[in-house]
C-alpha cells in the first residue's frame, strides 16, 4: 500500500481524494451542522480538507483523505477497519488520532483533548487545527440557536488551549486561526449592542 508515496500521480492522488470526499458524504448524509442555518455536515469536512490543502505547497494526498474522513469514526457508524480497508493504514491512523472516545463523558472528552494535543504527530496536529478553524467560523457564520454568547465565547476558549498545546503547528494555519479567534472579539461587541 503506497500510503505515503511522494510520486502517486496527480490522477491517483484527484481519485483518492474524490473517493474519500464521496464516502464522507454518504457517510455524514443525515448529519447536520449545529448552526441555525443546519447546514449540510459534509459543507464542515471539505472546508477543513480545504484548509489543509491551501496551507502547504506540497501535496500529501492522505492527509487531506484523513481530513475529509476525520469525523467518520466519531459520528457515523463507520469503523476504523473499514478505513483501513478502503484507504490505508496511514489514513486510517490519522483518523484514529483526531477520534474522541464516545463512550466517555462530553467533559471528559472535552478535558483530554487539551491533555492529548501535545502529544500529536504533526500530520494529526494539522487536521485538528484545520477542525477548529472551521468550527469557530460556523460558529462565527451560524451559531447553534440555543447557544448564549458566553457558551460559544467557552467555545473559543477551550478551543484555543487545545490549539496552544499542538506541536509544531502549521504557520499558515495556525496564523488563520488566530484571526479566526480574535473575530470573537467583534461578535462580542456586537451582541452587546
Ligand atoms: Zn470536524
């Protein structure tokens, strides 16, 4: 399995990613965003694969597969075998690192993502930065209806120390998130108003 083969050509790698973007797709089709507007969930996966892709000059074509596969094992009823199976040890790894145990508590969960971020591998590191960019912007565009503005501002701040414990984060990325975070700011003068 050519998991990590810099010299995939671009048809292999356009294929691999459309497969993994179709997948996603069927996977998450009853699954909505949070926001208000309840947008489709797959809108979520191709934004954060698209972070991902417009950080970097080259190509690696199983992190942006991972990317639009990252929350697969954690909201649908797909398992970690099956992406194996159709995409690769190295996919299927990535996706394992960004997966949150269902079975604990949402605190919890909430509580070790802080604890876990240093301990990332770089590639796993970037899927997460891209996932909070993304979410903070659906909450900036869209926030949940019943979110008070002190909830979503929790939001932003968990997501921040998670984001402040990643290794070796993606500068491009992790400059976006920045300005992503400090537009809080605005929404919270404008929800005072
Ligand atoms: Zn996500």
């Amino acid at each position: 399995m050519p998991d990590t083969d810099p010299n995939l050509s671009p048809a292999v790698s356009a294929r691999r990613i459309l497969a993994a973007a179709r997948f996603a797709a069927e996977k998450h089709v009853a699954q909505k965003r949070k926001g208000k507007f309840g947008e489709p969930y797959v809108n979520h996966l191709l934004e954060v694969a698209e972070l991902i892709a417009g950080s970097s000059d080259s190509l690696d074509t199983n992190l942006i597969v991972a990317a639009l596969l990252h929350d697969t094992v954690e909201d649908t009823a797909t398992t970690s075998l099956e992406l194996q199976e159709k995409f690769g040890e190295d996919v299927a790894s990535l996706v394992a690192e960004v997966t949150d145990d269902k079975s604990l508590p949402k605190a919890t969960r909430k509580a070790l993502q802080i604890r876990n971020a240093p301990h990332k591998s770089a590639r796993a590191a970037t899927i997460k930065l891209a996932d909070k960019i993304s979410n903070l912007r659906a909450i900036l565009a869209s926030p949940p209806a019943d979110w008070s503005l002190e909830r979503q501002q929790e939001y932003f701040e968990w997501a921040r120390r998670v984001v402040e414990g990643l290794p070796a984060a993606n500068a491009i990325l992790k400059a976006e998130f920045d300005r992503t975070y400090a537009r809080f700011g605005e929404l919270g003068t404008r929800g005072s108003k």
